[in-house]
C-alpha cells in the first residue's frame, strides 16, 4: 500500500486561480488506487493479487478551480500487475550440439545458442535481455559466447587430429552486468544451464600410412588358390570419407635368384584387394617350389595422398611353422598379436608372422575331430633377416629355450601353454613358463624308466636261470648217508677237499627222476650233491678214481650203469658193481656176505678182473621208509644206461 504506480499532469494556461491544477480518479471499481490532487501522483490504496487480476483500468481526471465553471479533462490508465522476479530464464533443451571446420581461422565461422524462455514474462508484453556465459569446459579460452547475440565462436584455429570434441556449459541470466561465477558443472535440474557439444569437422588433411615397412607372410603346399592368406594394414588419421583407402601392387611380383620349381606359374601370382589389403593366392604351391616373391604394395585416399610398403612371401615347407598353444579364443588373441610378434622378434632377432589361428584339436582323440574351444593354435613361422631364408622349427624351439627368461612376461600375458612343431613327428619343446623344465624332466623320467624296464628284464632272466638250475639240484638230491670211510676208493677221493660236499651215491643216476630208477618208490628225497648238472664235476670224480686205482695197482674201467647190480633176498650185505670190465666178458653175480667181501678184496687189490667195488649194507641203502628188498622184484643182473634226446642217462635193469 502507498506505493507509486505512476504520476499524471495538466497543464492549465490561465493565471491565477484559474490555472491551478487539480487531480481525482472518477473510475476505478476495486478503489485499488489514490491519486494525489496536487501532484498527480497514483499510488496503491490496497495490495494487488496478480492471481486474481493481472489488468486494473482506471480514469484520472484534471480540473481547473476556475470560477464560476471549472474545466476538466481525464486520462485513461492501463495498470498490468507483474509477477515476482522468481524465476531465472530456462533453456528448454539441456544439451546443444554445435560443429566448426579445423584449420579454418578464428571467428570465421560462428553459431547461434537456442534461446530462453522466462516463466516470470511468459503473459507480459515486456522483452527483458538475457545474457549467456560460459561457465565450464573453457579453461584454453578456444571458445567465447557473445552475451546478447547469444552467439558461439572460436578464439583459435582448431586440429580435428588433436582434438575432435569439445563440451562447453553455458548459463543463462538477466544480470547481463554481473558474469555468474565460472567453475558450475552441468546439473540437468538446472535449467539456467545448457551443455554444449562441440565437434570439429575433419578435412582430408592426412595421408595413409602403413603400420610397417616390411609385411612378411609365408605359404605351403596346403594353401588352396584364391585364399586370403595375409593382409597389409594401413591407417588414416582422418575420418570417414576422407579415410576411405584403396590398397594396389605397384610394379611387378619378382621370385628371388634362389627360388626353384616356380617356372610355371600363373602371372601375377598374387593379387591385393584394393579395398581391405588382403592378399590372395593365383597359383598351386606344389611340393619341391622353394625361394620367396617381393613386391611394393601403395595405399592411397580420395585426395591423392599415399603410402607404399614392402611385401615378402615365404614358400614354406609344412614342418616349418612353430604352433603356439594359447589359453584363448582366436577372436580374443588377433587383436592384440602384433605386441606377442614384436616381443618374440626382439628376443629371437628374427622377422616373425603370423600365419593362422586355429581352434585347439584335442590330443590324443582318434580321429573325431575334437577340438578345445577355449584354445587358439597360432601357427608362426620366423625368417632369418640376413639371408631371407625360412628357419627351422629346431633352431627356433632352441632358440625361444635360450632366451626364454626374456619372453616369460609376454607368454603369461597371452596365456601360452605349450610350443611345437605345426606338423606331427615334429620334435616338441615346452617352452611356456616353466616348460623347458618340465620337457627335460619328462624326457629324464622316460630315460628312467626305460632303464629299470631293462633292469627288470634281465633281473628276470636272471631269477629264471637260477630258478632253473636250482630245481635240477633239487631233483638231482644227495645224501651223505652211503658214505663210507673205510672204503678204500672212497677215501682217496676224500682226500680231495674239493669233494668232501660231494659224494658219491650208488644205484641213482645224476637225474633222479620217478620211473628212471627202482630205487625212487616211495617219493623220498635223497641229496645227491654229486649228481649235478656240471660236467666238469663229474670228471673231477672219475680223476679222483682213477688216481686211487692206480696208486692200488689196479684197473680202473668206466661202467654203463650205477644201479644196484644185486639184490639178495636173504644176506644182509651185498657188493655192488660200479665198473665192468671192457673185453666184453660175461658179469658174474655175487650175493651173500662172501661174496660180497671177496669182491671187495679183489677190488682193493686190484684184483684179475681188474673191477673196483664199493660195498654198502642193504640197510644203508635202503632207509627205513623204504620196502623190502625182496618187494622189488627184479632179478639180480646188471643193469644198462641209455641216453634220451636231451643227453640224459636213464638207468634200466
């Protein structure tokens, strides 16, 4: 209340009282309004609701205080009530997208910002100004906004390759005089607050490049024509269309002076696709072609810029790829397999390519084709710089097992677990973290055990032989029981201390064998020392006889049979024969206790038939296991030793 809303004035032209000027509102409805009469000034008489009433119209008039009629005249008023200045000016986007040419120069080229809207002045007719700034994203001062022209522009010359976007706040407000703060970030509650995207445009101001001099790629008997096996890679650093590359052979495909078998292939044995830089095979490799092509190859955009490389195929043989066994996927392991063939080719000092990526076939499957999908074979080979010449996958493993300390890193990094020869048969290196270690000992623990398996065989053979030579002693068994000191033949020969664990037995041959000797009835084993399977024994024995009957000056004559030649049913004694004479005369028997020790005297001195005996008591001879010897049945005579296939006496009566 009491508030100017405005002052009105009259001019009167007459003097005096007539002319003084005076003031009152005749319209108002509401009485909203005072009116002072001297000064004509309108001021509120109550509060105005903007709400309720946004037009108050009213009339003032101005009189005269003439006499006697005053004059008047009036004067409509148009009071609009304005609201609060409450609200800022609110952009109705939040983000703005702007773009500038590189390299043009500064201010030539300039962008208008959308505009506002101010809620405080959407049903009023009154235009206030509102000024734009840039609070955030210009700490370079590369960009400035004209406050009243609403207009961006740049303050330098803008590289596309340097930087290609750039995003700027710009803040709205009705204080053109007082700059808001800088430092605001972008709110998007904040509608004072517009972010601005602003990108440069590219020029076809670069040229290609390659990503090396030299490509290297390698081909073998296995390749099939019109196959992409390699592909020459360039870049540029400019964008779309500008960017777009096509890839050519300048010149002509040479052969090396080495190369051989490629008298009869196709012309050009190559092609490069213009647009991706694969190279395609034109021929059939053929088994005996060695050598290596080289050629140039050029890149090149639509302005005419260009680059040019190097190109060198290897003939390979199949055995000369070196498999790299990688804990991955291919699509996983070709993005980034320049790094592992920059790092193999500093620690081998050798020109390194790829040549495939395979998934992993299981080892040891039969011919289902199995295969680990989270395994990549990445197939190598690697070229000897000094003489262009492909290196053996030996010399290679070698080499990686040599300088294995400076690839541990790079192996960790790319997961590899195991490197071979591409090809079966090829001999294999482990050579992961770790793998030459575990290759020297599977090949010491192989070693080891091929030599027990040996040792075992011949520990084997070995325990047969003894096995065998101690069963025949075994049934060749001896006894000490016949021996008989007082007779004479028997004492010469212990005399020998080499035979005092050897003696003689009567009536058995020198394999006791069941059936070959009527001594063997009941299954009782005798030892029999001296019936043994060397010969040479039995050759001491008959010196050791020999020696005795010649010191008696007596005979000695080598019998036919040393089984019992007589068994009497009624003495207790008897003589058995251990000799025969050689004329071929008739053996007499003897029995009886007489006999017996005639013979026995005879012998002893050499008697005229010139026939050593040995005499033994039937009881001796037979234990007490043993029957009868009238059970025998068998009549008293000579008996007779033949020999079987294998050389061995058997004893028949």
């Amino acid at each position: 209340m009491g508030s100017q809303v405005v002052a009105v004035r009259a001019v009167d032209d007459d003097v005096g009282v007539n002319g003084d000027v005076r003031y009152r509102i005749i319209a108002d409805r509401n009485d909203f309004f005072d009116v002072d009469s001297v000064s004509g000034i309108v001021t509120l008489a109550r509060p105005l609701d903007r709400e309720r009433q946004r037009v108050h119209e009213l009339r003032v008039e101005a009189f005269d205080l003439g006499e006697p009629t005053p004059l008047a005249t009036d004067l409509d008023l148009v009071v609009y009530v304005s609201d609060v200045n409450d609200h800022s000016p609110q952009f109705l986007i939040d983000e703005f997208e702007a773009s500038f040419t590189e390299h043009k120069p500064p201010g030539a080229e300039r962008v208008l910002l959308v505009g506002t809207v101010d809620r405080d002045h959407e049903d009023d007719f009154i235009d206030l100004d509102v000024c734009y700034f840039i609070v955030d994203g210009n700490d370079e001062r590369l960009f400035e906004v004209l406050p009243r022209e609403h207009e961006l522009l740049f303050n330098r010359e803008l590289d596309r390759e340097e930087r290609s976007e750039y995003t700027l706040t710009v803040k709205a407000t009705e204080e053109c005089l007082s700059p808001p703060p800088a430092r605001q970030r972008f709110r998007s509650n904040d509608d004072s607050l517009l972010l601005v995207r602003v990108s440069v445009v590219d020029i076809d101001d670069n040229s290609p490049r390659f990503s090396k001099d030299v490509f290297t790629g390698g081909i073998s008997t296995d390749a099939e024509f019109g196959a992409a096996f390699m592909r020459v890679l360039a870049t540029d650093d400019d964008v779309g269309e500008n960017a777009r590359l096509s890839f050519s052979v300048r010149g002509n495909i040479e052969a090396s002076d080495e190369s051989e078998g490629l008298e009869n292939i196709q012309e050009p044995p190559f092609l490069v696709n213009s647009s991706t830089g694969d190279v395609l095979l034109n021929f059939d490799p053929q088994r005996g072609m060695k050598g290596y092509f080289s050629f140039e190859v050029i890149a090149s955009d639509l302005a005419g810029h260009m680059d040019e490389a190097k190109v060198l195929i290897y003939l390979l043989r199949e055995d000369q790829r070196v498999k790299f066994v990688m804990r991955a996927q291919p699509g996983e392991i070709r993005p980034r397999i320049g790094r592992f063939l920059r790092a193999l080719a500093a620690a081998t000092d050798a020109v390194v390519s790829a040549d495939a990526f395979r998934v992993h076939h299981v080892e040891g499957r039969s011919g289902d084709g199995a295969v680990d999908k989270t395994k990549t074979d990445v197939l190598l080979h690697f070229v000897d710089p000094r003489d262009n010449t492909v290196m053996e996958v030996e010399d290679v493993l070698r080499l990686i097992d040599y300088r294995i300390e400076e690839l541990v890193d790079i192996f960790k990094e790319f997961n590899v677990i195991d490197t071979e020869g591409a090809t079966e048969g090829s001999a294999a290196l482990r050579a992961g973290p770790g793998g030459a270690d575990h290759g020297a000992l599977v090949f010491w623990l192989a070693g080891a055990c091929a030599f027990l398996l040996l040792l075992l065989v011949l520990l084997s053979c070995l325990l047969a032989h003894t096995r065998r030579k101690y069963l025949r002693r075994l049934r060749a068994a001896t006894t000490d029981a016949y021996s008989d000191p007082n007779n004479a033949v028997v004492a010469a020969a212990n005399a020998d201390t080499s035979l005092n664990k050897r003696q003689f037995v009567p009536n058995t041959n020198r394999h006791a064998s069941e059936g070959s000797n009527p001594i063997w009835m009941t299954g009782v084993a005798y030892d029999n020392l001296a019936a043994s399977d060397d010969d040479d024994g039995d050759e001491d024995d008959e010196d050791v006889l020999r020696q005795a009957a010649a010191s008696s000056g007596a005979q000695y004559e080598v019998g036919d049979s040393l089984d019992a030649n007589v068994l009497n049913d009624y003495s207790h004694h008897s003589t058995i024969r251990v000799g025969s004479k050689l004329d071929g005369s008739a053996a007499s028997s003897s029995s009886g206790l007489g006999s017996g020790a005639s013979r026995l005297n005879d012998l002893s001195r050499g008697g005229p038939n010139g026939i050593y005996s040995k005499s033994r008591s039937i009881s001796a001879l037979f234990p007490s296991q043993m029957p009868p010897v009238d059970k025998l049945g068998c009549d008293r005579h000579y008996g007779s030793t033949t020999y079987d296939e294998e050389n061995v006496p058997r004893t028949e009566l």
